[in-house]
C-alpha cells in the first residue's frame, strides 16, 4: 500500500531540515553564513512544525487512540522552539550557542525519528484514506502562511496564531 501524501509531505520537510542541520553543524564561529542559515532553518522547522499541528495533530488529538502521541509530539515542538529562541539570544560563535545548538539538533532529530518511525504508522493504522487525503489539502495549505507568519514572529512568540 502507498504511504498517504501527509507523510510523504512532512518527511520530505523532515529530510530538508536533517540537510540544513548537518550543514549547520558543520559550520563554525560568528559567521553571516550561520546566521542567515540558522534564520531560515528557524523560518522552516516553525512553519512545518505550526502547520503539522494544525493538520495531523490536530487530527489525532481527537483520537483516543492517538491522543498521547500527538500531545508528546507537540511538547516537544514546544520543546525546540525554546531551544530556538534561546540560541537567537547568544553570540552565534559562543560555544554556549554551539552546545546549544548541539543538543536542539539532537532534540530535534529524536523527534523526527520518532515521528518517522513511530507516530506515523500509527496514524496511518487508524486514518482512513479520506482523512489523510484532507489532512495533507490542510497541510499544504497551511505550511506557506505558517512560513511567512514564522519570518515576522520570534520563536516562542505569543503571537503567533
């Protein structure tokens, strides 16, 4: 059976965001490099993460079944958008914002695998086709306005809607 267009949406965001933090990682000091490309990975994994939660978390957060694992997922986005804001306060060449930077991107890609691995199957296992075929139309839609809402609003901003 084909895997549904939802998943294959967010981990082809998944797999772009593992690309700009290896590249991140292996660049080094106070650099407008690292910091332009630390401003569009932040811009990225916020509008993936926003628009994930309005489509697929918010889908299963209405089932029992799938309950748990969207509320975990979504403390851990919570999780990662700290890390974020705490990291746009420090000297990009610090070593405290390369430590910090080294525990989000493991953080982070913990839950990617999760999500791959784990959340994923067990959504499709209780989603119906129509559901996903919807659930990805959401995500589609939402990850673009989520982008550009992502570029005016700091990570862990009340603002965001």
């Amino acid at each position: 059976m084909a895997e549904a267009q939802i998943y294959r949406d967010l981990k082809k965001d998944h797999d772009k965001q593992r690309a700009m933090l290896k590249e991140l990682g292996d660049l080094k000091g106070d650099t407008k490099k690292r910091q332009a490309l630390f401003e569009t990975f932040r811009v990225e994994l916020e509008g993936h993460a926003a628009a994930e939660e309005e489509s697929l978390y918010a889908t299963m957060l209405g089932d029992p079944e799938l309950r748990d694992d969207a509320r975990h997922s979504v403390s851990e986005h919570k999780e990662v958008d700290d890390l974020l804001g705490e990291m746009e306060d420090l000297d990009f060449g610090s070593d405290e914002w390369s430590e910090k930077f080294f525990h989000m991107r493991r953080r982070y890609e913990h839950h990617i695998e999760e999500e791959e691995e784990e959340m994923f199957p067990a959504a499709a296992k209780e989603l119906d086709t129509a559901t996903e075929d919807k659930l990805a139309e959401v995500y589609e839609d939402r990850k673009p306005k989520e982008t550009a809402e992502a570029k005016v609003n700091p990570p862990s901003a009340d603002e965001r809607e």
